[in-house]
C-alpha cells in the first residue's frame, strides 16, 4: 500500500478528533507516513483550521464538542470547500453514515478501525484526486484588479471578496499555472473533474463563462480567460 516515503509526502492532513488517545495515535500513524499533521479538538477548531490550513484531506470524527462532524462538513462543502473527508462513525451509527455521505463526505470508517484500514482508504482518495506537480507551486496570482489565493481558497477584485466556487478555484489554477498555453477541454476535464474523457464537454464551457463573469470587466470580450478556437482555453496574466 504504502511507499518507501511513505503516502503523506508533500501532503497535509487535518484531524478532528476530541479523543485524545485516539487523536495521539492517529497523529502519529500519519505523521510516519509523510503527512504534515494538523490537529483540532472541537468542531469550531476543525472549521477554522479547515479554512485557514489548506489541508489535502479531513479525518473527521462524527461526535465532536462545539459542533459535531456532520455540521462541520455541511458547513465546508457549503462554502464550497471540497477537501476530501474521510468520516469516523462509532458502530451502528448507520444514520449518521448514510447522512455524511449525503453532505458530502468522501468516504467513513467505522469505530473500532485499524490505522491500515484508514489509510488505505485515503491513499484510494488521494490518488483519485486530480494532482499536478506544476501546479502546487501556484499559491498567489494578481491579474487587472484581481488577486488570488489558490492556497487559502480567497479572492478580491478591486479589494472586494470575490465569491468563486471549489470547482472555479480549480479550474482558475490550473489555467494560471500553464498561463500562455493552450489547455484543452480534455486536460481541464481530467485535471479538473478527475475524469479522462465525458461525452459532455459543454461542462468546461459553462464553467469557464461563469468564471468570466466574475472576474473580466468585460465577459463579452475577455482579457484574461482567452477562447482558442477548437482547441480550448488560454491564460493571459
């Protein structure tokens, strides 16, 4: 399953547990396997930490003080985050699971768990996910009145918020990083949506009107998120 660095390397993961023991251990077992290791004790401290941190993935215990998990995850996917998170239920808690998926958690364990069980299940996550080395090293972008920070998931235009979804931040990454070059719709697909190919590929266009229209001063007649005919997309700083 794992490597010889280990599956956490260049990744950061947020544990919310008020176990203490359970918090240690959990802490530790990432840790060996590469992650950098957040931890928060209480649902409020997860919410915070979720936003403020950039984690790649969310172990997230159900019962928790000051917000329980479920709160927790209805609240992030919400806002639009969507980090992976793995929820941890205690046995016969089917409700709860059945209603974590439906929030928007990627995947549960249930109580009592083996640490190898858990990670294998993040490692299934994180490998699903959409990475590109090129990528990762796009924290900020400042493009007419616009500034964004990929890593902190926040934008401004003109110095005011600008609200753009999970999805948007993704897509506007992964143009800012090939800036000047022709990305297709496929690429955008597979980078962006994690699949390879969809018989829908109207699915990039839709996304990338919408993303124009926040951030061009002029939608009609875009500066920035350039249309090369038949081929795709192009970035302009």
């Amino acid at each position: 399953m794992t490597t010889a660095q280990g599956i956490g390397v260049g990744r950061r993961v947020l544990i919310v547990e008020d176990d203490k023991a359970m918090s240690v251990a959990l802490c530790d077992g990432f840790g060996t396997e590469g992650f950098e290791v957040v931890c928060a004790a209480s649902g409020d401290e997860g919410l915070r930490q979720a936003t403020s941190c950039a984690p790649d993935i969310i172990i997230l215990d159900v019962m928790l003080p000051r917000m329980n998990g479920l709160d927790l995850c209805r609240k992030l996917r919400a806002a639009g985050n969507d980090v992976p998170i793995v929820m941890l239920t205690a046995r016969g808690q089917e409700a709860d699971k059945v209603l974590g998926l439906k929030l928007g958690a990627d995947d549960y364990v249930t109580k009592p768990f083996s640490l190898l069980e858990l990670l294998a299940r993040v490692e299934t996550i994180l490998r699903r996910r959409p990475t590109n080395k090129k990528d990762e090293h796009v924290e900020c972008c400042d493009f007419g009145d616009v500034h964004v920070d990929f890593r902190r998931h926040t934008a401004t235009r003109a110095g005011d918020p600008l609200e753009l979804s999970a999805r948007e931040f993704l897509l506007l990454a992964y143009l800012v990083a090939h800036q000047g070059e022709v990305v297709t719709r496929d690429d955008l697909l597979d980078a962006v949506w994690g699949y390879e190919s969809i018989p829908f590929t109207r699915t990039v266009d839709t996304h990338v009107a919408k993303l124009r229209k926040k951030i061009e001063s002029d939608p009609a007649h875009p500066r920035h998120l350039i249309t090369v005919h038949r081929l795709g997309y192009k970035f302009v700083g």
